[in-house]
C-alpha cells in the first residue's frame, strides 16, 4: 500500500493511476465510484444513496446531468485503503480506526481526511461461554471473532478497556485472544457451537440475530467504555479529490444527508432498501425496523468521539500525529458541527 503513496509524492495521483485526473480541459470526474460498505445496518445511508439515485439527482440540481455512480463491492479496510490510494475508488467508508489509521500516514502526501460520519451505534461482545462473565475471565482457549485484529473498533475498544484496568502497558492484553472474521460469519461461528470462536464483538443487526439465542448473553458494549455513542462509520476522500471535484464531492456530502433524513422519516423503506441490497442474510424488513427504531442507532453527518479515538491511537504509539480537535481529520465543510 505504501508504494502507492511513495508513488503519488513523487508523480502525482494521475500518474499513479488515481482518480484525480479530470480531464485535460479541468472538468469533474463522470464516473463517480463509491463504495457499498461491509454490509449491515452501519452502512445503510450508502445502500439508500444507492437506491434512490441520490447522489446523480444532487449533482444534477448543481448542472451535473451526466454523472454516472458505480457502486462498488469493496473488502475489508486495508483493502479499501489500498483502493482509494490506488485511485481505483473515490471514496472508502470505513470506522474511524482504520480512517484514523490512514489519515496518520498520508499527512505528508496525498492527505486523507474525512468527509462526514454516515452512523453511530454500539457494538456489543456476545459470548454463549458460561465463564465469561467479563472480558477480564478470557483465557487461552477462548477466541472473539472482530472484524480486524488490532485496528477494528472491537479491537480498540479492549485495548482501552485494558488500558484503564490494567495499565498502558496491558493495552494489547486482549488481543491474542481474537481471530479476524467478518460479521456474517463471526455470528454463524458462535451460534454454531463449533471450538472456532465463542464470543464475537458484533454490531447491529448481527448482534440482535446473536441475542436471539438463548445461550448467548452481551458482556460488553463500545458504549460501556467510550461513555457514550460513536461513529461507527465514516466517509473519507483524498484532498486532491475534493480540490478537482467540488461540485461532485458536495453532491455526495448533500445525498448522504438526504440519505440520512430518509432513513429517519420512513424506517420500513430503509430496511426494505437493505434487505434488497444485500439480501435477508436471517433478517426481515420487520427485524431492521425493530433495529433501527433503537435509540442507539443515530444516522447523523456530525462526528462522535472520533478523538477519544485518535487520543488513544496516539497515546499507544499506533500513530505519530496526534490531532488537536476533531476538526483536523475533516474536510471543512462539516466543521461547524457539533462533533467530538
């Protein structure tokens, strides 16, 4: 990945590959390619944005009228972030670890920044295992399928805990204990009995499929140790992006809010747009409706403890560049909101 960005210090995004050429005679990009998230509830802006064409009618509203969006099916974060320094993405909707992860590493070249949160909501540690009654009881033959080793929010998240229980020197005390999956599969590992996971540190709707079982039981949540709600996932774009496509880049940044709205005014709608999208994978339309009328589940631009994030991060040794406010991971545009 790093070669990428060695390759855009020296020659530049277009010569890189990227998306950043506009064209010899300074248009906007045509061909807008976004990202459809990992799946679930936490990415479900991105899956009405699709749906209801919300970016191409912005972009028209702003004399944009042939603006094409290519939805993309991406992997995990590394290889989101390999992508977008590649160019062969224009934008990477990740939790804000990853992002803050990236944002880190190309302060000096192509500057990743964020664009807008797209949701908030807990992740919670379902184990059916009758000892664990606290992260604290894991032992060597205990395994917590997260989403990334190290670098997910779940991850994260035990590394704080760890921290404030047992000291900065015990931050990584959990995480020989996990095992990378993702969530559909982390959920079918633990309500299968089988010896490869027996706890998964899942968020909704996965964790609400996990409660349904009644063996399984939820000894922590994110919120638990953040003190509150977080944004669980994000949208970021290179600097050079913005900078040649402002017209493309606000429509993007409008269609999320309207996304957002939508979501709000008429939940059903969403859930059927996911179910659509990604299939029922053990849900109905009526069991993300349930979901998504939880107050804990927020679908708001505005940025939350994403710097408890970052402060931690720094304070590990995981990134060298410690931001003063929140306001230095992101693109100006949302500065005015009340994020943190």
């Amino acid at each position: 990945m790093w070669a990428v960005v060695a390759c855009l210090l020296v020659a530049g995004p277009v010569a890189c590959g990227g998306s950043g050429d506009a064209g010899v005679d300074g248009a906007e990009v045509r061909v807008l390619r976004m990202p459809t998230g990992a799946g679930g509830v936490g990415f479900l802006p991105l899956r009405v944005m699709q749906a209801e064409g919300l970016i191409e009618a912005r972009a028209r509203e702003a004399g944009l009228t042939d603006l094409e969006v290519e939805w993309i099916e991406v992997g995990g974060p590394s290889v989101l972030n390999d992508a977008l320094l590649s160019g062969s993405i224009d934008f990477i909707a990740a939790g804000p670890p990853a992002f803050i992860t990236l944002w880190d590493r190309t302060r000096t070249s192509v500057q990743v920044m964020g664009v807008a949160a797209v949701s908030a909501l807990p992740m919670y540690l379902n184990t059916h295992a009758e000892h664990l009654q606290s992260v604290d009881d894991l032992t060597e033959g205990d395994k917590v399928a997260v989403t990334a080793i190290k670098v997910s929010i779940p991850s994260l998240v035990m590394q704080m805990y760890a921290r404030d229980r047992y000291g900065a020197a015990e931050a990584e005390r959990f995480d020989r204990y996990t095992v990378a999956m993702t969530h559909p599969d982390g959920v079918t590992a633990l309500l299968s009995g089988s010896n490869a996971v027996n706890a998964h540190f899942t968020s909704p709707p996965f964790h609400q499929r996990e409660r349904r079982d009644p063996r399984v039981r939820t000894i922590m949540s994110s919120d638990d140790v953040m003190g509150g709600t977080t944004t669980f996932v994000m949208l970021s774009t290179v600097a050079a992006f913005r900078e040649r496509n402002p017209t493309v880049y606000n429509a993007v940044l409008a269609a999320l809010g309207d996304a957002q709205a939508r979501i709000a005014a008429d939940r059903t709608a969403a859930a059927q747009a996911l179910v659509a999208a990604e299939g029922e994978g053990g849900f109905t339309a009526e069991d993300l409706v349930a979901v998504l009328e939880d107050p804990a589940v927020v679908f708001t631009t505005t940025p939350q403890n994403v710097m408890k994030y970052a402060t931690f991060m720094h304070d590990i040794g995981s990134i060298t560049n410690l931001p003063t406010t929140w306001q230095d991971l992101f693109f100006p545009e949302i500065h005015a909101a009340d994020g943190n």
